[in-house]
C-alpha cells in the first residue's frame, strides 16, 4: 500500500516596506534621520521580508557633480548597511540622476544620469521585475529624458511594450507595480502644486504620469492588484477599475525640514497575502525635523 502523496506546503503571506522619497542629503540631519527610518522599519512586528524604495533615495544628484552624486550615494549605502539588513529593490527618481544638470563636462562619464544609481545601488536595469512568494513585482522608470535637466514623466514604448509580456510570464500571480510618481492622483488637487485657472483646477504632469491611462491599459495583460508610488510626500489611496492606486508619503516628510502639508515623515507597510489580497498603511516614523 503506498504512502500518500506529499502536499506542496501552503503559501504564507509576506510583509514589505515602501520607502519612497528618502531624499538623503548632507544636512538638515538627513543622515540621522534616514538611520532613525532604518532602525523603524526594522522594528516592525511581524518583520518585513524586503524593502521598497520609491525613488528620490538621494538628494538632487541632478546638480551636483559626480564625485559628489558619489559621496552621497556611498553614504547612503553605508547607512543602509549599517541600520537595515533587509534585501531592498529600488526605483529610480527624478532627483536620482547624477550631474544630469552638467552635461557638457559630465554626460561622457558612466556614471551620469540614471547609470551611477543603477550601478551603485545593485539594481538589475532601470526598470525589471521580481517574484517573492508567490506575488510578482514591476519597478519602472517615469524619468523619460528629453535634454539634459528636461524629462517628461512617462512611461516610455519600450516599457510599456516589456510590461505586457513581462506580466504575460507572470501567468496571473498577483502584481504591484511601483513608479516613483503616482499614475493618477487627487489629493494633489488640494496641494499648493495644482494648477488653477478660471475654467479647471488640474494636478500637472510631473506631479503625475503623463501616460497614466495606457500604463492602465498595459497593465491589463497581467493581475495587477495595485499601482503604488511616492513623489508628492502625500499619503492618499483610491480604488478605481478594480485597481488600488497608493501614494505613500514620504520617509522625509518635507525633505527633512517637517511634514508635508500635515502629512509626517513615514513609509507605507504592505502586508500581502496568498489569496491576492493586501493590506496598507502609512507608519509614520517619528523624526522630528
């Protein structure tokens, strides 16, 4: 008589934490503050299994020079080393492009732009995918470079073509999909970045994705669960075609000087589950400016 066949053990649900906008920098206690952040996340019970960044990990690269993107950067993975043993996956910002304001002495360096991020922070591409137990991952790039220190926040054509066979291969595993700005938004209505006129109150792009409805269309191929972001240092959520819509906050608040619009310094806790359903909040995580 034979013995009854092994089960494949059930699925556990996960936990991650979303840091967006870190917005590391030299002063305004940035450091100690970023470290503070680390030590949070670190404490939290159950334990998240990896990290998320949002993108803006350091401070306006944009206009500093190489060697100084680089100082920056090291600092940043010193600190990460040093308060957070986590895997972490990152998404580039629009802050994180190294001397992109300084083309004509840098733009031949390999570390300009988006490269020296890519390339100090260990990530695959500028934009890739990831699974972890039993859940897919999409992390892209919104920075569509026109000029040096001009760029349309857009999801590009190679992207967007790559998103649908990527999620094709997904074969229906519940999916997030992480840019560093929102897709759409309407708590930036009520900022003090919407643009008013007599005829229309609107949030402009930049503060969100310019392609925002074929990134939806795209995003069709697979079983996306959620779109989530950082960028505005707001926290908000909206439901709308069967699809979850999360901006974070910000782990800087108002770039270490404060809340942003009331909204503190924080970092979102995503507790996922086996049946593709997820969990939200935003932890605000103490530091005071």
């Amino acid at each position: 008589m034979g013995g009854a066949r092994a089960q494949p053990a059930a699925q556990k649900g996960f936990r991650f934490a979303f840091l967006p906008c870190i917005h590391l920098r030299r002063d305004l206690r940035s450091p100690e503050g970023f470290a503070h952040a680390l030590r949070t996340v670190r404490q939290l019970t159950p334990a998240p299994e990896f990290l998320l960044t949002g993108g803006d990990m350091c401070h306006n690269l944009r206009d500093q020079t190489i060697a100084q993107s680089v100082e920056v950067t090291d600092l940043f993975l010193k600190l990460y080393r040093e308060h957070c043993a986590l895997p972490a996956h990152h998404c580039l910002g629009n802050h994180d492009l190294a001397a992109w304001n300084q083309a004509s002495t840098a733009a031949s360096d390999p570390l300009y732009g988006k490269q020296l991020t890519v390339k100090k922070l260990g990530m695959r591409d500028r934009f890739y995918s990831f699974d972890h137990a039993g859940w897919h991952f999409v992390v892209l790039d919104y920075v569509r470079v026109r000029a040096p220190g001009q760029f349309t926040a857009e999801v590009d054509p190679e992207q967007l073509a790559w998103l649908g066979e990527d999620l094709a291969r997904a074969q229906a595993r519940p999916t997030i999909i992480v840019t560093h700005a929102p897709v759409l938004s309407a708590v930036e209505l009520l900022s003090d970045r919407a643009v008013r006129t007599a005829e229309a109150l609107a949030v402009p792009f930049g503060r969100v994705i310019s392609n925002g409805p074929a990134l939806i269309e795209a995003a069709k191929a697979g079983n996306v669960r959620a779109f989530i972001s950082g960028h505005l240092h707001l926290v908000e959520r909206l439901e709308l075609m069967d699809r979850t819509f999360i901006c974070s906050g910000s782990v800087s608040g108002h770039q270490w000087t404060g809340p942003r619009l009331g909204t503190p310094a924080g970092f979102g806790v995503f507790d996922c589950h086996p049946d593709g359903t997820f969990a939200f909040r935003y932890e605000p995580h103490g530091w005071k400016a």
